[in-house]
C-alpha cells in the first residue's frame, strides 16, 4: 500500500507550508508564530478542540473518530536552531540567526497533512491526539508537556514520533525495538589559579595545565573505567583560557557532553568525572569545579509498538524500504520523555542525499513529507479500525 492518493493529492499545498515554516524559524519555547500557524491549518481542516499554550508554545489538538476507542498520540516538534542559513534557496529564513537545520519544519509538515487526511475521513475508532511541541534542541519541550499532563489530561494510550534522515535512501524507514537513541548530559568545568606573566610561571598557579589535564583524565574513564561493548561518549568540546601570548590567565573553562544508554554507566561517568576534576584540580594547585547536568533519557522503544510501527511502514513503502533493527544512535531526542510516559515508537525516515542535520546547507527534502503523512495516517487507522 503505498502514499496515500488522497495525501499525495495535497502534497503542493504540504510543500507550501513547509517552505513557509522554513522561512519563520523559531527557537526553543517561543514557538508562537510557528503554533499559530499551525492551529490556523488544523481550524481550516474542521479541526476545533485544540489546545494551546502547553509547555508555553505547544498544542494539542483532537480528531475524533467513529465510535469509542483509545486515544493515539502522534507528535512532531516544531523549534529551529540558533544558526545562520547558508542554502541560497527562495524561502530561506528571513529571520537572522536562525534556521530550520534539523528538518523540525517537515515533522510538522508531515503531522499537519496527516491530521488533513484524518478529519476528513476519520476511518478509525477513539482519538487521535495531535502533539505539536516546542523547544525539542534545546530546553526538553517534550519533558516539559509531559509534565504539565498532557498523557493523562488526553488518555493518550500510545505515541510515535517521526524524525527525517539525511543520507539514508529516498523513503526509507529504520528504527529498533527497545534503546534507539542515547541520553544526554552536559558537563562545565570552571578552574580558578592565580594569573601572571607568561615569563614567569613559576610565581602563577596556571589553570591552562591544569585544564588539559583534565581534559585528558576524562578520556580515561571511557578506556579503562568501562566496558568496551557498552555504548559510551565522552567528547569534551570546548576549552576556553587566556587573553594574550605573555599572560597566564587566572581562569580555564572545559565543557562537553556525554551519551550513554545505561543508567549505571551514567552514574559511574559523573562519579569518575567528579574524582578527576577535584583530583587533577588539587595535583595543580587550582579550584577546580564540577557542573554536571542530566538532560535528555535515552529513547527506549516499546518491543511490541517498535514491531507494529515498522510493518505499517512496509505497507508503505514496502519490506525493503524498512528496517527494524537498526544499530543504536548516539544523538539524542527529547520524545524520550514521551517513551518514558507510555508505550510507542520512534523512527527515522530517509531524505536521500544532501547536507547532514545541523549544517547550514541543510535543507528538509518536500518529497518524503507525504511518505510520512502516509505512515501516521495508516498508523492511526491500523492500530484503531472502526468496528463494523
């Protein structure tokens, strides 16, 4: 069963909301141009419980369908990254700064011509529950409306997710059962010395030693303080010391973040990482301080929806275009959050070749939205049939 008719007839118009979402890019919360756009489509589709303002910028809206049933849960997020556009295209972002580098305006795009087809036909039992979140790169959106309710508030029984693939063929979806992508955390280190002339070190306390020691010690705690077959990063990204080539600075600061699936090697990595930076800090004669942030849990995929997921996606696209066991991802997805509230699924879905999530020459291939309205549409349907 391939892309909807009824959704590829429309797919000018999917294109043309896109493109408009791509040129108005939004950051974290503050997605309230982007939401009322979104609500703007979803009245004009016969749509009229929605609800607004949900973890500040987020909405949820309703579709009924025939008779009594569940209630599914599809979400898409809608915020843009802090980066300026480099595409060159005719709808690139008006706003400065800002872009849709991660394809968020396609998952929205994607989820608004399903919820068209939806309300038109409404071919399935109970809800459908339409998640529109803010702030997924930055600020956990998805935690956010979790927590202010909206599984309870809706009686949503099961959610899924989509996110688009760059690289990964045409229309062809992956995803796995059980851990897909990783948890997420960040780490500042702050290291305070004493500052002086670069001539004459001894008479400082340097910070900079003491930071690239650090730096190193913290290599060590994925080498020799864990399993080699158990997924772990440690990257530290950012080192910051120093003003001028004859002066010992007074301050050094390290960052970085780290991936993990397991919640006892996410332990073990802050344990480790605190003992090398008071350590290394008291080895060098600095104040060296230890800010450790939990941020996103790993995106952990019900078996038995993962399964369900993946063979309404080879209906689709058809068994060769998906698989559902692929390799675990080290990225990270705030719809963790959801995962963790009920059962549901993730799934990438390929745009073919192009530039990578994150570059400034990225841009969302208009060609697979209908492929993903399809699979949320045909989902909908498939796991809640109206009863003859």
């Amino acid at each position: 069963m391939p892309v909807i008719n009824r959704i590829a007839g429309f797919a000018e118009d999917m294109c043309a909301w896109r493109q408009h979402l791509h040129a108005h890019p939004e950051l974290g919360f503050d997605c309230h141009t982007t939401a009322g756009f979104v609500e703007e489509q979803l009245k004009g589709f016969g749509i009229s419980e929605i609800h607004t303002g949900i973890a500040q910028s987020g909405l949820v809206a309703i579709i009924n369908g025939r008779g009594d049933g569940p209630t599914i849960g599809l979400r898409a997020d809608m915020d843009a990254l802090p980066m300026t556009e480099e595409t060159g295209l005719p709808y690139a972002s008006t706003v400065p700064g800002r872009m849709h580098a991660c394809g968020h305006d396609g998952h929205t795009t994607m989820l608004l011509g399903a919820a068209r087809y939806l309300a038109e036909t409404r071919n399935f039992a109970g809800r459908v529950a339409l998640i529109f979140q803010p702030a997924e790169e930055e600020g956990g959106g998805g935690g956010v409306m979790v927590d202010e309710g909206i599984m309870d508030r809706f009686d949503i029984a099961q959610v899924y997710g989509i996110h688009n693939a760059p690289g990964v063929p045409e229309g062809q979806f992956f995803t796995a059962p059980g851990p897909l992508m990783a948890a997420v955390d960040t780490f500042n280190i702050n290291i305070r010395g004493l500052g002086g002339h670069g001539a004459t070190p001894h008479d400082t306390r340097d910070p900079v030693v003491a930071a690239l020691a650090i730096a190193q010690g913290i290599q060590t705690i994925s080498s020799r303080n864990h399993y080699a077959l158990d997924d772990l990063v440690i990257s530290v990204t950012q080192i910051h010391a120093g003003s001028a080539e004859n002066i010992v600075p007074e301050t050094a600061y390290l960052g970085g973040t780290v991936r993990t699936f397991d919640p006892n090697v996410q332990k073990m990595v802050q344990r480790r990482m605190a003992q090398i930076v008071q350590g290394t800090g008291a080895a060098y004669d600095v104040t060296a301080e230890l800010e450790y942030i939990t941020c996103y849990p790993a995106t952990v995929n019900d078996a038995e929806k993962a399964a369900f997921a993946a063979q309404v996606a080879r209906e689709v696209v058809g068994k060769d275009n998906v698989v559902d066991n692929t390799n675990r991802e080290m990225g990270a997805e705030d719809f963790s959050y959801m995962l963790q509230a009920r059962p549901g699924a993730f799934l990438f879905l390929g745009q073919g070749e192009g530039a990578g999530l994150h570059q400034s020459g990225y841009d969302f291939n208009d060609a697979v939205a209908p492929v993903g309205a399809s699979f949320f549409a045909r989902l909908v349907e498939t796991a809640q049939p109206v009863k003859e």
